[in-house]
C-alpha cells in the first residue's frame, strides 16, 4: 500500500484571500503530443517564476484525460514550486472511481480540488446523464471529496448564468448549495465583460454568501478560436472586440495585443472593484497570460488587497 505523502504546510486559497492576498492562478490542459508535452513543461516553468498562488489542469471534454490530468498534475507537485489544484469531474465516473481519482490525489500530496460536475462527452450541449453508480450534481461531489478527506475545494461559477439553469434565483441557489457542502471558493467560467461579475457577486451576497470568486481571464488573441469558445459556453462576446479581431486575423502580431489590452483592462477593473484575485486561460501558451499579469504591474507573488 503506498504511503500517503504529507501535504506542504501552507494556508488554503480561501484563507490566503481572507488574509487580505490576492489570488493569481494559471490553468493548463493535458497535451495530446510530444511537441504539446514539452511546450505545456515550457510555459509552466515560465509562469512558476512569478510564483502564483496556484495552477490547475483541465479534464479534457467529457473527462477523457482523467488519467493524463492526474499525471501532470503528479508531477506538478513533485517536480516544481507551484501548487497543483486538480480538476475532478463527476462526468463518466462512478463513485468509486472518484474516490480511486482522490485517493490518487491525496498520495501525491494534492489536496486542492476543483470539484465539477463536466459536460457531458462528445456534446457539450447535449443532455446531462450521470454514470448509473456516480453523482448526479456538483454538490455532490464537493460532498464525496469533503467526506474523502481534509481537501481544500473550489467550485465552477457562472457570470451570465448556467446555460441549463433556468432562471438567476436557481443558478445562485446552487452555488450557495456547493459552498455551504463544503466548497471554500469559486472559479468563474470565462466572460468579457466586467458587469457580468458584478452582478453575480452581488446576487450571491443578497443571498448572505460572501465566499470568494475568483473571476477567469481569457485572452481574445484568435478569433475563430476565442469565437468557438464562447459559443460553447454561451458567453455573450463584444462585438467591438470581435470586429477588430476579425480584422486582424491575418496578423497575429496585432491579433495578440487586441487581446491582450482587452482582457489587461477587464483585470484591472475587476481589479480595483475588488476582486480576490485572477485566474488565467493559458491554453498552454503562457505568453498573453503573462502579458496580462505583468501589463497590471504586479508583484511577483501574493499581493495585498487594496480593499
């Protein structure tokens, strides 16, 4: 039986926020080639040395990298500085592979979960239908990695609503339902427009919780893919900036500043309506991330909210 390795000493992502730090994260995907291997391992040692509060490891769609996610995940903790958050989705799992999933986590020391209920496999938008012997909501499985373990939990949050929640007050009723399973903070879905999470903050505060969001950054560089992207999560995507990216879409050069002083001036205004932090969409290229972070002028490091 292989021996649980203790976990590094350190304050969880909520209590780091409550301490009056910022949060700053970067999120990465499992690579489907060699060449995608080492440009994942490149952009990783790039963003570990602005020391970040955490990074993260995407499930591919409908969890079908499980065992590659847990692998890079693995090897985040073993062979950097950085703090592994793992992505665990209920998709295609029953219970007890879910908890074969943390357990595999916890050996290696991990015990930051984003815990997500995933869309379903081959059609995001297709109907949800959960494993015959899984879980059938998020909640869920932020209860199953409560019951498994002394687990830090973030959870998904969604600026313009779920696209299958029907109305605001449900969409909020379950968030408020996955923090007080257990869920100490939220990551946002990716939305362009700085009113979207101020309203969501708000909703969720005139419901009596004020549990951290951390809102997503991702940076408009291409269009088709930026396009694509949000038509499948249903984010509603300024035209402006669609036009002016269409415009460039022959020169990459300029494509990559559009959105890169897009998405720098939406973190700023998140910034100073006082957001815990920011989470940024690498896509496996660190370079518009980190254009964006240092284009704040940031500290390397944790930084002191100015709230």
């Amino acid at each position: 039986m292989t021996a649980l390795r203790a976990p590094v000493a350190r304050p969880g992502i909520s209590e780091t926020i409550a301490a009056g730090q910022r949060s700053y994260s970067f999120e990465f995907f499992p690579p489907k080639t060699e060449k995608g291997e080492q440009t994942l391992w490149a952009a990783l040692r790039r963003v570990e040395a602005v020391s970040p509060t955490f990074v993260s490891v995407t499930y591919g769609a409908g969890g079908t990298s499980r065992e590659h996610t847990a692998a890079i995940t693995e090897r985040i903790a073993e062979d950097t500085t950085l703090r592994p958050v793992a992505h665990l989705t209920a998709v295609g799992h029953s219970v007890t592979e879910l908890r074969q999933i943390i357990g595999r986590y916890a050996a290696a020391g991990i015990r930051d979960v984003l815990a997500l209920r995933g869309d379903p496999p081959g059609d995001p938008r297709g109907p949800w239908v959960p494993h015959p012997h899984g879980v059938q909501h998020a909640v869920d499985l932020v209860r199953l990695v409560r019951r498994c373990g002394d687990f830090r939990i973030g959870v998904a949050a969604f600026p313009e609503r779920h696209p299958r929640s029907p109305d605001w007050e449900s969409e909020i009723g379950h968030l408020v339902a996955k923090f007080r399973a257990g869920a100490e903070y939220a990551i946002t879905q990716m939305f362009f427009s700085a009113e979207h999470y101020f309203r969501l903050r708000d909703r969720l505060a005139a419901a009596g919780c004020h549990a951290p969001v951390i809102p997503e950054i991702m940076p408009a560089v291409r269009f088709e893919q930026i396009s694509r992207f949000a038509r499948l999560s249903e984010a509603t995507f300024p035209d402006d900036l669609g036009r002016r990216l269409e415009a460039a879409r022959n020169d990459p050069r300029q494509s990559h500043r559009i959105g890169v002083d897009h998405a720098t001036e939406l973190a700023q205004q998140l910034l100073d309506a006082g957001a815990p932090g920011l989470h940024y969409i690498t896509l496996n290229h660190s370079t518009a991330a980190l254009d964006i972070h240092r284009g704040l002028r940031l500290p390397v490091g944790p930084q002191r909210s100015q709230d």
